[in-house]
C-alpha cells in the first residue's frame, strides 16, 4: 500500500496587506517555498509565515478551514480565492480545533518566518502570554482583545446599550459585530490600529434595495447620527458608517472611545427600528 505523504496547511501575512488580511493555502512542499513563490511582482512585499499545519489530510484540512471561516460571516476578500479578512490568531484557533480530531496533525507557529521552538520554554499557544507586559501590548492581536474585552465588560454599566444588544464572546481582531434582529444586516465596529480610527456601519448582506432605501435618504441619516456617513456599495456587504480619530495604543482614551461606539450604535439600532 502505498503511504501517505504529509503536506501543509499554511497561514501567511503580508506587511503590505490591509489590517488582518491573510491567506489560508495549502502545499505539498515546505511552506518556506511556497511563501517565496508567492513573492512575485503582484505584491510589493514578501509574505510571512504566522502558522502552519502538517498532516497527511491537507487536502481535506484546507476545505475545513475555508469552510469554517466562510460560516463565520462574509470574511472572504473574493470568491475563489485564498484570501480571508480575519485575525490569524482567529485561524491558527481553527487549526488548532481541527488538530485535536486527526492523529497526524501538527501545528508550528512562527515569528520572523522561523518556526518557534517549544522547547524553549515559549509555548505557541500562550507565547503573547508569556512576553513581558510592554512587549505583549506592541503586539496587536494582544491589544485588539483587551480592547474588546473592556469594551464588553463596560457594556454592562451602560444600560441602554445592554438593553439593546446582546455581547458575544470578543476575539483578538478588530471588529466586533452586533445584530441587530435581522438576517439582512448587522452593525459593525472596528478599531483599526493601521488606520488609527474607530468605526461604527451599517453591513447589509445582499440585499441591495434595503442599501439604496437608507441611501436615498443619506441627508436624514446624517442628521441623526450628527456625522458625516460614507457609503459603499458592493455586491455582497454593501454597507454605511462613520468614522473618528482613535490611537488604540493610549488606553487613557479607550473609556470615551468606547463610549462612542455606544452611543453610535445605540443610534444605528434607532434607525433600523425607524426605516427598514
């Protein structure tokens, strides 16, 4: 019988990638030259390995990630195409899931394209854990979950936020989603660190002539939420938000940061409940 080759699942960032842009792929060679392949002109810098799985069920492992993220919400940057807009540390959780069910699997996290030692002392799985605390907050993803954490944790003092929405648990990315009782639509915030701004908008999934009703009414809108609205129309996620200055770094700002996206939400919840 002939035996079964091992071949990988791989997580790659690109410094020149929008804020939590990856690509989740597959090879049957070390994931070290695929990476370099994928160095071409179409991108202006180098890719960098964040984790890789090996295991003989690669084929089958890459189908399970994609089909998980997809079910996530709509995190696809395009349809058939390898590229996710989620948190690596997001993914490397799902790869970590899907190990704990195959014998074969195995999961090596990097920094600087060198694969981390667990021998070390530094476990992948806790190694932001593991830093000293000034190093931990330079790290994103570390920051990006204390964030939204303190975000739930304030909800709860603010009742007519906590009223309105039910909080789920926060991950380390920086969007978090609300519904807001509808299939259609959802608001989401960001806290983007690239961009240094909070956003709060209105994604409203497919459903095109639901877009144009609140865009034909944009002058209203603004009025009441008291800001300037940017609208994007797109095939699947087409959606309105607005957006203020905000360094996730000073955590002296993060309390009216936050309460900012309450009171904005809160308004956006207002206006479903008014025009859909």
């Amino acid at each position: 019988m002939k035996s079964q080759v091992s071949g990988y699942v791989y997580i790659l960032t690109n410094p020149s990638f929008k804020e939590d842009w990856i690509k989740i792929g597959k090879s049957s060679r070390p994931v070290d030259i695929r990476s370099k392949e994928l160095d071409n002109t179409a991108v202006p810098l180098p890719f960098e390995i964040f984790a890789t799985i090996k295991t003989t069920k690669y084929n089958e492992v890459e189908k399970i990630v994609h089909k998980t993220i997809d079910r996530l919400t709509n995190l696809r940057i395009r349809q058939n195409r390898e590229f996710f807009n989620v948190a690596p540390q997001v993914a490397l959780d799902i790869f970590r899931d899907i190990a704990t069910a195959i014998d074969d699997a195995e999961i090596i996290e990097y920094e600087n394209n060198q694969p981390i030692d667990n021998e070390t002392g530094i476990a992948s799985a806790n190694r932001a854990v593991n830093r000293s605390s000034d190093t931990a907050m330079t790290d994103t993803a570390s920051i990006q979950l204390e964030f939204w954490t303190r975000f739930n944790e304030n909800a709860y003092t603010d009742t007519a936020f906590s009223s309105k929405f039910k909080l789920r648990k926060p991950y380390a990315q920086h969007w978090y989603d609300l519904s807001v009782g509808s299939s259609n639509f959802h608001i989401c915030m960001t806290a983007s660190r690239q961009k240094r701004e909070l956003s709060v908008g209105l994604y409203i999934d497919s459903d095109k002539s639901i877009f144009c009703k609140f865009q034909s009414m944009s002058q209203q809108i603004e009025e009441e939420l008291g800001m300037k609205v940017q609208w994007r129309e797109a095939n699947k996620a087409s959606r309105f938000l607005i957006e203020r200055a905000f360094d996730i770094d000073d955590k002296k700002t993060w309390d009216d940061g936050i309460n900012w996206l309450y009171k904005m939400c809160y308004k956006f919840k207002e206006l479903v409940e008014k025009y859909k």
